[in-house]
C-alpha cells in the first residue's frame, strides 16, 4: 500500500515531454524547493529590472525568510536589498511612492497579520490610485505575506485572510501552491503594474518541484488541474491544494474513485469559469480554502458556481474551511482545528453515498494518516517562524 509520503508532489505540472506513463522533465528543469523557487524568482527579476527592490522585515537576516532572501542582498547591494523598522503603515507608503516613481518594490511581512497594520495604505492609496487618477498612473507593488500553523503560531500569527484582501477592487490576491508556479507568478506579480499580494503557505517552503532555470512567468488569475476525475469537482487553494491531491491519489489508489482537483491560484481575480467547466462534467462541487469559514473565498466561489451553473450541481456544494474561532496556539487544542485530506475524502464519501464502515473506506482513512507533529509542516523545516 502506497505511503502518504508517495502521494505527495511533485507532480507534472509543466511542459514535458511525455514517455508512456511518465513525464521527462525537458533540459534546464530540475527539483528545488518553494522557497529556493521563491529566491531564484526574485534574484532572476532583479537582474532583469534594476528597478526591482526588495524591503523586509528580516530580509538580510541570516534565516532571510525561510531562506527566500538569501545571498540577494550581498548580490545587490544595501541599496536594493534592505530591512524596514517595525512601522508597516509608514513603510507601505513609502513602498507605494517609490512605485509610483518609477521603482518595483517588493515588501515582504513574515505574517499576513503584520499587513493588518499597513491596511490604510493598501486599501486606501495602493489599491485605488490607478483609478483616482483615470489610469494615468499605476502602483506595481508586490506585498510577500505568509500564512499557514506551524509551533503554536496561535490567534496572531497564523491566520488566512487573503478574503479579507480580496474585497478591495485594485488589489490582486494571488496564492501559488507549487514551486514551480510560485517563480513564475511571482516574476508575474513584479512585472504587473498593479498592486499584488503574494501570499505564501509556509506548509509549501520545503515541498520541491520540477522547476525551469529560465525566468518565465505565469499567468495571474487562472486556475490549474491538478488531478483529472469525473466524480467530485475540488477547487482548493494554496495548501489544501496539496492536501486535495493526496485525498485524489488515495480515493483513486484504493477505491478507483477519480476526483478533480483544481489548484485554484488566485484569489482575485478569482477563475470561476474552469470551476464552472468542471462542475458541468462532475456535478459536485467541493471548495476548500486555508481561512476560516464565514466570509471566506470558498464561499463565493460556491455563491458564483450556485448562480451560473445551478441546474448543473446534482447536490448542494460542500465548503471546507477552518471553524469560526481563532487558531488554538495548544498543539493539543490545533490538532482538531485544521482540516485535512481525510476532511476531504469524508465530503467525497457523503457526495458519493460510500459506506464508511466498509472495509476499503477504512482502509483509506488508515492511508491517510499523518505521520509526525501535526504542527510541524515538515521535519527539515526547524522554524523559528
């Protein structure tokens, strides 16, 4: 029986050239981490636009944020690799004026918390310049926040609030799950003229991938399949993505029960019309998101499916989401809190009518068994943060 580790990434999710069953990485791809796929991002960006800077919290500390930062700053200098004090508002605005004169900043916060101080000037000034001055000028700023539980982050240092963000017209919110899709959205974001929000899984830093050596991009605003099915539509985000695919290896592995899996990406704009696709192939729909349930992008995403497509659905969709509570920081308490791949294979289980008292829905749930800390996203990955 396949170990959960086996059903991890890294899987084809580029351009490869296909040999029976597998797919051969072309020349210049090769394995490297989210965060080493982060780093190279922005060292490959800097050297395309001298106008790119970067600016941090720990930017050049010697952990340089999970290891994303590293060595830039000895490349580039003190001029365009820099630490910023503890004032996130002050130092936004700055980040926005520099955008505005011609500079590409990317600000960098090691909590999406943090950015709830800098709120005035993302909502207020970032998000709205283009349109108060009729287009005539724009703000291409990149704002690098991380989410995601890992040693007790607890209530302030943990939450998903890319919804939050989302409902600001002006803003993209983007959520990358793999390597390879973090670099080239990433040099995306940098490139857009307009204000970006990169937000980072910290469960995905040290999930590698087949990844180009070459600067290329990919497109903000589109979803991506990850796993082909005709039973169950699942839209995810960020590292439920991940969570997703192990539940469609396994549902595939010992039940032959085949799901879709769609790595959602965006947030805003938000790709409704390959979920739409799918559900019309599928009939079900189940969303699962990073945040907590009310107000979530899992809700409107079922909210938009429900009003474009409702003669299609053949039962009401399934919201996965965090309980409307802050983040216990007990490892004991969290260790119920977070939903997982066996959250999912129970909404399919409901959907499809399977008996979980049987003897392959037991021996499924048994797969999915995580091995290690629940807390600890992975054993190599020592923290502090």
């Amino acid at each position: 029986m396949p170990t959960l580790s086996s059903l991890l990434f890294p899987v084809p999710n580029h351009p490869a050239k296909r040999r029976g069953r597998e797919f051969m990485p072309e020349s210049g791809m090769r394995e490297i981490t989210y965060a080493q796929a982060i780093r190279e991002g922005l060292d490959q960006a800097m050297e395309q636009d001298a106008n790119v800077i970067v600016i941090g919290e720990g930017v050049p500390d010697p952990k340089a944020i999970f290891n994303t930062t590293a060595e830039l700053r000895e490349k580039y200098g003190a001029r365009r690799v820099f630490d910023m004090p503890l004032s996130e508002n002050g130092v936004t605005g700055v980040c926005i004026g520099a955008a505005l004169s011609g500079m590409r900043p990317v600000m960098i916060h090691q909590r999406i918390d943090f950015a709830l101080l800098a709120m005035d000037q993302l909502v207020n000034n970032a998000a709205k310049w283009h349109y108060m001055f009729d287009g005539k000028a724009s703000v291409p700023l990149v704002v690098r926040v991380i989410v995601g539980r890992g040693w007790g982050q607890g209530p302030q240092h943990s939450q998903s609030l890319q919804a939050m963000f989302s409902l600001v017209p002006g803003l993209k919110v983007i959520m990358p799950t793999t390597a390879h899709d973090a670099k080239g959205m990433l040099i995306s974001a940098i490139e857009d003229n307009n204000p970006v929000m990169f937000i980072e899984h910290r469960w995905l830093h040290q999930i590698k991938d087949t990844v180009p050596e070459t600067y290329y991009r990919v497109p903000l605003g589109q979803s991506k399949v990850l796993h082909e099915g005709d039973t169950v539509t699942v839209a995810a985000f960020s590292h439920m993505a991940v969570e997703a695919l192990i539940a469609a290896k396994a549902l595939m592995s010992v039940m032959g029960i085949a799901i879709e899996v769609l790595d959602m990406r965006s947030v805003s704009p938000l790709d409704v019309a390959s979920v739409l696709r799918s559900v019309r192939k599928t009939g079900r729909l189940i969303v699962a998101d990073t945040a907590f349930r009310t107000g979530s992008v899992a809700g409107e995403l079922i909210t938009q499916v429900v009003e474009q497509a409702f003669s299609a659905l053949k039962l009401p969709p399934a919201r996965i989401a965090l309980p409307d509570h802050p983040m216990p920081t007990s490892p004991f308490m969290a260790e119920h809190y977070y939903p997982g791949p066996e959250t999912i294979v129970a909404a399919v289980a409901d959907m499809l009518g399977i008996d979980k008292n049987s003897d392959a829905y037991i021996k499924l749930t048994g797969l999915l068994v995580r091995e290690g800390p629940h807390d600890t996203p992975n054993p190599g990955f020592t923290g502090p943060f």
